[in-house]
C-alpha cells in the first residue's frame, strides 16, 4: 500500500512540473553556450600554459644548467654591444656588479666567486615608428659565464654555457658543436676567446657610466 501511494504522488508530482516559457528556454541555451566557450577556453589556455618550455630545465650535456642563472632577466645592465649580424645586451648579477663599481677589473683583481654575467644577443631591426633609430628584434642567443675558481680550475676560474633561441617556437636550446663558434658539451666553450683578457679576469666587458 506504501508503495502505490509514493508512485501516485511521484507521478503527480511529475505532471505538476512547471514548463518553460520560449524566453527561458533562450535563455538556457544562451547560458550552456556561454558556460560551453569559457570552458573551452580555459581548457585550451591551460594546455597552452602546461606545454610552454621550462627553460629553466635546459642543461648544457657536460656543462652548465640554465637554471644556475635563475632570474638573469632582472640582473642591472653592464653596457651593450654589436658584433657583426648581432647586437647585445650584457648584464650582471649583484655580486659582479658590486666588484665592477669596487674597480674589477681595471685595478687588477679578480671578480669574485659567484659573479655571473648573461649576454642576450638580438638581430637588430629599424624601429617601425623611427626608422633611423635601431632596436632589438628577434632574440638570437643568450650566453653565461660564471666565476667559480675550484669548479672551473682548469678554464681560468670561469664556467661558460650558451643557448639558442628559436623566435618561432619561442623555445630554448642548448648551443651545438655545429654552432659558431663551436659549443662544446662542456663549460669551457667561451676560454678560447676569452683567453685573451685573461688581464682582466677573463672579462671583455667595462661597467658603463650611467
């Protein structure tokens, strides 16, 4: 007897059902459409965020990470500079610019353990709205070196490492054998050149006036 009072009162309740008006029913399509873009969209942005390269995880075989050199994007501009096809910003860590503002290396002394350099190379360009100024285009490369007189004994003190960059797939790549100059897998890519300031710790570049 229970049984056929609940299903006598579910289908009433069933039949009561109030029906939407055509408006409503607008509406409701209009809200399942809006819910249905912005859900396509986070989903489509959260895949774009999750395949983004963490450069941070690149590393030179034999050599240097990237990520030794965290945050370089906020280091103080050194001075900058154009060689050949490229041009270049060259900036320093605290510590590197602390000694270069002491007189390092004119006075004769080294730059201490845990100075860091980054060297961003971009391909110039003309600017668009004053075509007789030139500006930095697509970046090129950026290149580290970094002082740490008992790991890197043998290259004069210092730890070099460069990586490419791909303006089209805004990606990084650690430098090749095949690259020029050369990049070997291992930290002393930059001695051969630079052996030639070894008076100055290694280091071509002056702390500019500002």
């Amino acid at each position: 007897m229970l049984r056929q009072v609940y299903r006598l009162v579910a289908s009433d309740s069933s039949s009561q059902a109030p029906s939407l008006t055509k408006e409503e029913l607008v509406i409701k399509s209009q809200r399942m459409r809006t819910i249905a873009i912005v859900t396509a969209l986070v989903s489509a942005l959260g895949g774009s965020a999750m395949s983004a390269q963490d450069k941070y995880a690149l590393k030179v075989p034999g050599g240097l990470a990237f990520s030794e050199f965290r945050g370089y994007e906020a280091w103080q501009v050194v001075s900058i500079s154009q060689d050949g096809p490229v041009m270049a910003v060259i900036l320093a860590n605290p510590a590197m610019i602390e000694a270069y503002q002491a007189g390092v290396p004119g006075n004769g002394k080294p730059f201490p353990d845990g100075s860091k350099m980054a060297k961003i190379h971009y391909v110039p360009k003309k600017l668009e709205t004053f075509p007789a100024a030139t500006v930095p285009g697509a970046q090129h490369d950026v290149d580290f070196m970094v002082k740490d007189s008992k790991r890197f004994a043998d290259s004069g003190g210092w730890g070099w490492a460069a990586f490419n960059y791909s303006a089209a797939s805004r990606t990084f790549s650690p430098g090749t054998t095949a690259d020029v100059p050369p990049q070997g897998n291992d930290a002393k890519c930059g001695l051969g050149c630079h052996t030639i300031v070894k008076n100055r710790d290694y280091v071509f570049t002056d702390y500019q006036s500002r």
